[in-house]
C-alpha cells in the first residue's frame, strides 16, 4: 500500500512526540463525543501522517463499506452474512433489512420477551449460571464485572472452560430451586459448552434451564422448553453478541432499565461512527492510531490498560473481539496479506499492571504503544481521593513514557552517591529512553451507557483496521483445526482408537497423559 509506504518514509526522522507537543496539537489531536474524550496527541502522528493516515480510510473504502454493513448487506463474505450486531441496539423505528425483510420486528420481540424473562427470573432466582465460551462467555462476563454498583439481581457465575473445575466449582453449594442455568451457545454444539451443560443438568437436578442460541432444534433436542429460548440470527457474530440474548445474564444483573441505557451508549456511539467526519471520528481515530503504530511503525503488540478495577476483564474481551477479527493472514479475495494482520492485544488495570510489566514497557527495547483509559469519576463515596491516586498514576505513566529521563538527569538524581566510571554504570541503569506512544480515553463515569459507548467504539474500530487491510473481521477459520484435532485425540486418550496416525512428539505425549 503506497501510503503505508508514505506514512514509514516520514515517520523516520520524525520529531519526538515532546516536540511536537502544544496546546494546538491538543486540540487538533483529540475528539470527543458524548462525554467520551480520545487524546492521541501522546503519539508521533504529525499533521502530515495525519493527513495520509485519513487518506487510507478514503482509498480502503471504509465509508462504503461501514454503509454496507449497517444496510445489512453480506459483507462477511466467506460465510455468507450479514454482519448487524448495530441492530441488536438500533431504535424503536429502526427498519434494517436482510435480504429484503426487516430484522428489526423479530429483534424486537425477543428484546421484549428477554425483558419478561429478566424481570420474573431477578424475583425466583438467587443465583445465575452462565455456561458459554468466547463469544457467548466474555461479553456478559466482562459487563457484569464492569457494572457491579447497578448489579441488584441475583449473583451471576460464569462457567467456560471444559475444565471440569470451572464448573464443578460454579456449581458448588448452590440451591436448584433457585438457581437458573443458562446454557448460552450460537451453534449450541461448541463442545466446552455442552459439556458443562450436561454436567451441570447432572449434578443440578431441578434447576431451571434457559438457552441462547440461533439453532432452536438443537436447544429443543437439549430438552430445553421454547419460552426459555431466546433466539438471533447468523448475522450476529458471537463476539458482537452481547447486546442481545447472549446479555441476557447482564440484563438479569442489573435490570432491563439499565440494560437499555447500555443498548443505548452502544447507538449513540453507531450514529456518531456514521455521521461524523473521520478527522474527529472517535473508532476512525483510534483505527487510525493503531494502523499508526502496528503497521507503520511496526509495533506488534498493544496495550490496554484501563485505570479501573471493574474493567478487569476488558483487556481478555478485546483480545477475543480484536484478534479474532483482525487475526487473518489472507484479504477478502483470499491473497496474501501485503501487510502485517492485527496486533497482539493485551493488558491488566491499572494501578496493578504498574507493579508488574510496565518495567518492560519503560525500559525494554520493544517500544508497545500503551491505551490508557480513565473515569473522571469512581462509583465510591468517602474513597475519592482513592481516585483522584488513581487518575495521577494514570497520567502520570504516559508523561513518563513520553518524557523519559536522560542519562544527565538520573545521573543528578544520583547525586553524591556514586561519581567516576561507576556514576555512569549506575546512571545507565536508570535511564528511562521515552519519546513512547500512548493514547488516553477518559469518560465520566463507567454507567451502563458509557459501557455500551466504549464496547461499541471498540467494535467499529477493529472494522475500520480491518477494512483498511482488507480482512474479513467477521469470520474465524483459524480456530478450527485445533477443534478438529481434539476431536480426533479425544478417543485415543480413551484407549478406543491407536495414535499410530500421530507424529512422535504427539505420541510422546499421549502416553504419559493417557
Ligand atoms: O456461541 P458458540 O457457538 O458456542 O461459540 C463460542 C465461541 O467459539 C468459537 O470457537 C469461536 O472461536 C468464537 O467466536 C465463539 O464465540
């Protein structure tokens, strides 16, 4: 791509980001929408790379494309569909067709009935089980961790791993008559899920059951009756789900009200990805700062650290919804990738991570360009100057990234202590190189609104990188041959079938699980 090509040539030699910084870059570098303020002015994208990074948007089409996807049109093209989570949470006119029928009846209704559902489900149950995985795991695992303070419905548990401890624990100590068990799978036949399923209808006879699912004969084969299903269509991608039946544990946690103003949040935000022009586009904007860093500047990996403890979970959902989107090495028409695919994402909150890896972040030789997010306010009365600790470190990590401390500067610092060759030694040790990227994502307060705002700008980020590499975001080959190869290994590690077939290595291993 010859502006990526453009982009390297002027990022060598570019300035350092101390100086380009100013109060107009401030403002030219950052955007904001509904309370939500994006600052990537802590990078070394100068007006110029600015310009050519935009430019990349209109040559890849992403405007096309982003109508494309929210006219239902199939552009998850290797499986054939359409790619609508945007109309799990469109609004009450919405019209959204597929294949000339609207959607938006049927998404309706089963909002309605999941409203019900909740309703009823947060008076007789003390207790949720949710069994799912990926998709169908990590999205209401993720939200019901975030949402605590509005958490006033029974407790909710989250089974995933085939593990059996997962589930053997979640089920430890738990009254049947009032616990639910939801047995949350797309495909209803993922075999982590329906194992903990059956395990957990063993273990718990006269729990009640409900499913999440898009194969209704399967959920009925299960044994499960049709008004505790809660159905959706192929065109949501299971890392896409969780604004709706896959949130169905979320809404019971914290109420269908609450529930609503996330669905709203995650809308807020669609309207501003399609209205709003790229240069103050807020998933454009960090699209763009990721392409900045990972594909020009060839940073492999990016992390997320929020300063929030009840986001613990964010950085684990985002590796799912950004790796399995954009972790593809072929584009749309099945060529080679001419560039790398996404990067590697990870992450921890903050203050932990602080205590941890940020050492590596400082002072390793690989420079990982850092997401900070932050609340302008906590949820705890009597503990704010615990927050206002907790926004100074945040800010405080990526002054220090861009800053760093010259060899002269630690050197003072070490002041009489050491002098000679052993002063240098010394000083050496605490250099900190600087001039490392970051950007910071600050909002008000983490409602169920502002939740659905961030998850939702997220999603349209990982399409506008995916777009303008080229991937399909939407599908996931990659994790399949290991699922067939289990498969195949399952009934050699029971002693049914020879692992004669295997490689030495496999073999060697087999016998001393087996
Ligand atoms: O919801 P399910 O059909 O059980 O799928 C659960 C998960 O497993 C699959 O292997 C995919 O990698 C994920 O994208 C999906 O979310």
């Amino acid at each position: 791509m010859e502006t990526l090509d453009e982009l390297r040539a002027r990022a060598e030699g570019a300035p350092s980001i101390l100086e380009l910084m100013d109060d107009a870059r401030v403002r030219a570098f950052s955007a904001e929408v509904d309370g939500l303020f994006f600052d990537w002015s802590k990078t070394k994208v100068d007006e110029g790379s600015r310009a050519l990074l935009l430019r990349l948007l209109d040559e890849r089409g992403v405007a096309a494309r982003r109508d494309a996807m929210f006219a239902g049109e199939k552009i998850n093209e290797t499986e054939g569909r359409a790619v609508l989570h945007t109309a799990l949470r469109a609004g009450p006119d919405a019209v959204v067709e597929v294949d000339g029928v609207d959607v938006m009846p049927g998404v309706r209704e089963t909002l309605e009935r999941m409203r019900a559902f909740a309703a009823d489900a947060r008076k007789r149950f003390d207790d949720v089980v949710n069994i799912g995985i990926g998709g169908s795991d990590l999205g209401p695992a993720m939200g019901v961790l975030a949402l605590a303070p509005y958490h006033d419905g029974p407790r909710c548990n989250f089974v995933s791993n085939v593990d059996g401890a997962d589930i053997a624990d979640a089920l430890e100590g738990l009254d049947p008559e009032r616990t639910l068990v939801i047995v949350a799978s797309k495909t209803f036949t993922t075999t982590e899920t329906m194992t903990n399923a059956a395990t957990a209808r063993d273990r718990l006879p006269g729990a009640t059951f409900a499913a999440l699912s898009s194969d209704l004969e399967r959920t009925e084969a299960f044994g499960i009756p049709a008004d505790r299903v809660f159905g959706f269509e192929d065109w949501v991608g299971g890392r896409y789900s969780m604004w709706g039946p896959i949130g169905l544990s979320l809404m019971i946690a914290i109420g269908p009200e609450r529930f609503d103003e996330f669905l709203a949040g995650g809308r807020a935000m669609d309207g501003h990805f399609r209205d709003a022009p790229w240069a103050r586009n807020l998933p454009a904007l960090l699209a763009l700062s990721g392409l900045w860093h990972n594909q020009v500047l060839g940073c492999a990996t990016r992390a997320v650290l929020p300063y929030e403890n009840r986001l613990a979970r964010l950085p684990a959902y985002l590796q799912q919804l950004e790796m399995e989107s954009n972790g593809k090495r072929v584009s749309m028409d099945g060529a080679e990738l001419s560039e790398h695919s996404g990067p590697v994402v990870w992450g921890e909150p903050g203050t932990n991570g602080q205590h941890a890896f940020y050492q590596l972040i400082h002072q390793g030789t690989r420079v990982i360009p850092c997401e900070f997010m932050v609340a302008r306010e906590g949820h705890e009365p009597g503990l704010e100057h615990h927050h206002r600790l907790l926004i100074a470190n945040c800010l405080a990590q990526s002054e220090a990234l861009m800053r760093g401390r010259t060899h002269a500067e630690a050197k003072v610092l070490l002041g009489e202590k050491f002098e000679g060759a052993e002063l240098d030694r010394q000083a050496a040790h605490r250099v900190f190189p600087g001039d490392r990227p970051s950007t910071t994502l600050v909002y008000p307060k983490l409602t169920p609104f502002v939740l659905g705002q961030i998850v939702a700008l997220y999603e349209h980020r990982v399409f506008v990188e995916g777009t303008v590499l080229g991937i399909n975001s939407f599908d996931q080959w990659g994790v399949e041959l290991g699922k067939e190869l289990a498969r195949s290994l399952e009934p050699i590690l029971a002693g049914e079938e020879s692992a004669d077939g295997k490689d030495a290595s496999t073999r060697a291993l087999v016998e001393r699980l087996a």
